[in-house]
C-alpha cells in the first residue's frame, strides 16, 4: 500500500481489508470519475484493490479517509464476501458499462455503508445531510426542477434518471438498514416523502426497485447479485452484461 497519512483507525481498516482479500490496496489519481462531484472511486483490477482519488475534489480529512473506507470496502464484499460484478462481451459501448455500473453501486453502497458504519467511520460524507436539504427544497418545485438539479451532474439523460432514482434507494436504504441521529432520519424521511409526491414518474420506478431489494438479502452474495439481475432487468439493461462472481 502507497503510504499516506492516515489516522491509525483507517492503516487499521485498510490492512484488515488487505489481510482478508489477500489483495494490496493501491492508490491512483484520475479527475474523470463518471458522475461529476466524486471523489472517490473503486476500480476493479483481479490482483489489486485500486482505489482512483480526484485530485480536484479535496476535502476535510475525515470525509476523505470516509471516502477511502467506502471504495476499499467495494474490494472487500467482491473478494471476502463474494459479491458479483460485471463481465461483458466484446464491443460493448462504454456508456451502457458506465449504466450498469450505476445499478451495481446504488446496490453495493447500501451494503458497504453499513459495513462502514460498523468499522466506526460514518456512514455518509458530510455533504449528503446539507446536499438532502438542497434536494428536499428541489423536490418541492416539481419534476421539471428536479431533472434540471440532476443534470447538474450527468449531461446523459437516461443516467440523470438513474442517478434521481438512486437518491431515493440511498435514502431508503439509510431509513431501512441503519443507525441513524434522530435529526437525519427525519430529514431523510422527509425526503423520501417529497421524492413520493413531486416525482411521480421516477418513484414509480423506484418503488419497484425497493420491491426487489426487499425481497433479497443484498447483504449475502447470492442475495446481492440477484437483486442487480432483477433492476438491470427491470430497467431493461441485462441484455450485454453478464454477472460473475470475481
Ligand atoms: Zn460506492
């Protein structure tokens, strides 16, 4: 592993990570993540765990080494604990890839949140209560308002799409699977709420999304890897992509 300077708590995480994947952690730097505002990313690699950081992106040290917990804990649950990931044939467009791997991180975030939370780092980055907000007063405006608070971040519209349906699963998965201040949980709630009502046509989608993360364990990795085969289905993004286990 590079060696930055992290506290002893996150050296502790990444070595206990390093230990169980038989993986090393290695760090590198791109400003194109896919979905501007990240800052983090985990990138498959069958020896490593590669962790990309956006070097225009820094931020208070606890969110970073949150964010670092977060992508290394992506390595964790695809060689501990067996989660699936894509594989695809030959001349797949790289847009339809970056689509999929949506659907694969709003179910993996879910799990590895959770996982984080319990190693002691905090569940999300000190941007998602003060970002919610933003969105709660969005929300209030209607549709129209809100595919343009999203475009913000994705010029393609089909994964602006993904991404507001994926606010609401972030959100559902908090109230469902986690510890949460009481104050969040309100606010998140409300969320959830304003979702509901001011975005008819995407919480349709979304609750069928939840349907499907209630009806499997995503947290095992059977569980996980149908709930993706049933949303890719759902969404009518299975044809090109096959799940394998790492
Ligand atoms: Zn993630």
């Amino acid at each position: 592993m590079t060696s930055f300077d992290f506290s002893p708590k996150l050296n502790e995480y990444l070595e206990k990570i390093q230990d169980e994947t038989g993986r090393e952690i290695t760090f590198q730097e791109n400003t194109n993540l896919g979905i501007k505002g990240i800052a983090a990313a985990y990138q498959y690699n069958p020896q490593k765990l590669i962790i990309i950081l956006n070097p225009e992106y820094p931020r208070a040290m606890e969110d970073m080494e949150r964010s670092i917990a977060h992508e290394a804990t992506h390595g964790y649950i695809l060689y501990k604990l067996g989660f699936c990931r894509s594989r695809y044939p030959e001349g797949v467009p790289s847009e339809y890839k970056q689509d999929v791997q949506i659907i694969f991180t709003i179910v993996e975030d879910l799990v590895v949140n959770k996982i984080i939370q319990d190693n002691g780092f905090p569940p999300f980055g000190q941007e998602y209560i003060p970002t919610l907000r933003e969105e709660i007063r969005v929300a209030r405006e209607g549709e129209k308002a809100g595919e343009a608070f999203y475009h913000q971040f994705t010029d393609n519209l089909h994964r602006e799409a993904l991404l507001m349906i994926s606010r609401y699963i972030i959100a559902w998965g908090f109230l469902n699977y986690y510890k949460l201040e009481v104050a969040d949980r309100n606010l998140i709630k409300e969320f959830t709420r304003v979702f509901k009502d001011y975005y008819p046509d995407y919480y349709l989608y979304a609750a069928k999304v939840v349907e499907v993360l209630e009806k499997n364990n995503i947290f095992t990795s059977d569980g996980e890897c149908q709930a993706i085969y049933e949303i890719l289905k759902l969404f009518k993004m299975d044809e090109h992509v096959k799940l394998v286990n790492a």
